[in-house]
C-alpha cells in the first residue's frame, strides 16, 4: 500500500475544490443578501421621501380627476 504525501494530499483538495463549483459559496450568499438589503432600505427612503409621495399622489389625484 503506498503511502499519499501531506503534498499531495492537499493538491488533489485544492484541484477538486476549483472543480466542484456548483454554486455559491455561503460568503457570497451573506454578500449577496447585505446588498440587496441595502439596495432594499435605499429604495425605501426614496420612495417614502416627501418629494416622491407628493409626485405619486399628484400623479394619481390627477389620474382620477381626468374627465373623459
């Protein structure tokens, strides 16, 4: 029975873990969900800002009022 050196050992692990690469990785799922709850609360302060809520009620008072 031949023996593995600690060397190779490590250079097959390496090589299988560059091959398997089915998906992500749990470090760019956290990454990924940070910046889309960023994005998220980014959106949400401009679409609740003062300026946006007046141009939508505007645009929507306008839309109803609109004669036919």
């Amino acid at each position: 029975m031949e023996k593995i050196s600690v060397k190779d050992k490590f250079i097959t692990r390496l090589l299988l873990a560059a091959a398997e690469d089915d998906g992500m990785s749990t470090a760019e799922y956290a990454i990924g969900t940070i910046a889309a709850a960023a994005f998220g609360a980014v959106l949400y302060t401009v679409v609740t800002g003062d300026s946006v809520v007046g141009a939508l009620t505007g645009l929507v008072q306008r839309a109803l009022s609109t004669e036919v």
